[in-house]
C-alpha cells in the first residue's frame, strides 16, 4: 500500500523553465510534509518542508505548495539550473505521533542546458 | 562531522549467502534508520530505533533480515540468506529529535547474483 505516490517517474525542462514536481498522499493523517533530492551515489538530502497548517512555503528558487482537501503537493523549481538534475523523493508524516517518515517512489529531474 | 556512514558502498554476493551492512549515525542523534531503494516503491523504511531500542520493524520483508543498534554509534542489518529479490541500494539515516530532519548515508548498492 503505497501512501504516499509519485506519478512520475522522470521530468525533463529547459534551463530557466518551471519544473513541477508533484506527488499524492491518501493518509489523512499525515501533517507534514518534506522534499529530498538525491543525486547519484549519494544519499538523499532534505530540500524543503511544509507543515499542514500552511499551504506554501518557498526557500529561494523552491517552493511546496500544499492542497490539503486534494491530499496533493508539489514542488516548483525556478528557474530550473542544470545542477538540479535529481531524483527527488516527496515525503510525508504524522508530526506529532511517530518518527515514521514514508516516502514516494522519487522522480528523475532531468534539467537540459 | 562526517555524517551518516555506511559499509560497504557496494556488495556483490551470491545467493545465499549472508550479507552485513553497517551505520554509523551522526554523534548526537537518538534516532536511526535504515532504508531500502528500489525502482518499484521508492524509499521504504525497514526499521527505525530510538535510543538504541527498536521501535518499528513492520517494514522488515521478511524473517532473513534482522537488524541491531549495539549502541549509539553504531547498528547493523543483516541478510541471511540473501536472495536475487533483495538487491536494492540500503541507507541508514539518523536524526537527533523528532521533529529534525533526517540525514542519509551514501548508502550501500546490495547485488545478490
């Protein structure tokens, strides 16, 4: 039981272009919210959170959006550089009731120069 | 500090055998776990401790894998007997609090021939 789901599996933009990432929970449960970017043969590394009690948080280029009646969030990427070319892992969990942190399946970013 | 480390990087087996990987979390944090990447399902948790002590292993697949935190600096997981199904890419990540943010060792890519 996937429960949190990351539709797509890779993504390619243009250099200066939005990336959109999205992904999907069904666990109502599920307060807070992270994103992680991995690149190859590294570990993933947090990138940005939201906490259910907003809808939007942005760090710089990044920003989570939060839809909370949709069980849906995304990331945006802009402008979108070459050196964010990743796979990115969306993550979810109860804050408040367990260190339990479940993650999507990621999607490959591809950002071509 | 040098972060989350894992042992080995990589493992070639064959089936059958028994396989160990290693952690050893960040000083300070109370918190590890170990993961598993595979195409199919993203990151999986398999297990997490706090204070050295198992708190959740319903992600373990199966009675082959077992895992152990001696103490705080250092934990293993263990494959007996390993299998072809289990070859996927292992991370341990550690965190000091429950509400901070995980950080991942470079993982350990496991292929079971």
């Amino acid at each position: 039981d996937q429960q949190v789901k990351q539709n797509s599996p890779s993504l390619s933009v243009q250099e200066g272009r939005i990336s959109i990432l999205n992904c999907d929970y069904t666990n109502s449960m599920f307060d807070y919210f992270l994103w992680y970017k991995k690149y190859p043969a590294e570990g993933p590394t947090f990138l940005i959170s939201i906490s259910s009690i907003k809808d939007k948080n942005e760090d710089g280029r990044f920003t989570v959006f939060l839809n909370k009646s949709a069980k849906h969030l995304s990331l945006h990427i802009v402008p979108s550089q070459p050196g964010d070319s990743a796979v990115y892992f969306c993550a979810a969990k109860e804050e408040t009731s367990g260190s339990r942190l479940t993650f999507g399946e990621g999607t490959q970013l591809t950002v071509n120069p | 500090d040098a972060g989350v480390i894992q042992s080995p990087r990589h493992e070639v087996t064959e089936m059958g055998q028994e396989v160990t990987l290693r952690c050893k979390p960040i000083s300070g944090h109370n918190s590890l776990f170990w993961y598993r990447q595979t195409m199919m399902r993203g990151l999986e948790l398999l297990i997490y401790f706090n204070n050295n002590v198992p708190i959740d292993d319903s992600g373990m697949p199966e009675d082959r894998f077992s895992a152990k935190m001696p103490n705080a600096s250092f934990s293993t997981l263990k494959i007996q007997p390993s299998e072809p199904r289990d070859s996927a890419v292992y991370f341990c990540a550690s965190r000091r609090a429950l509400r901070e943010k995980l950080f991942f060792g470079s993982g350990t890519q496991l292929s079971v021939l």
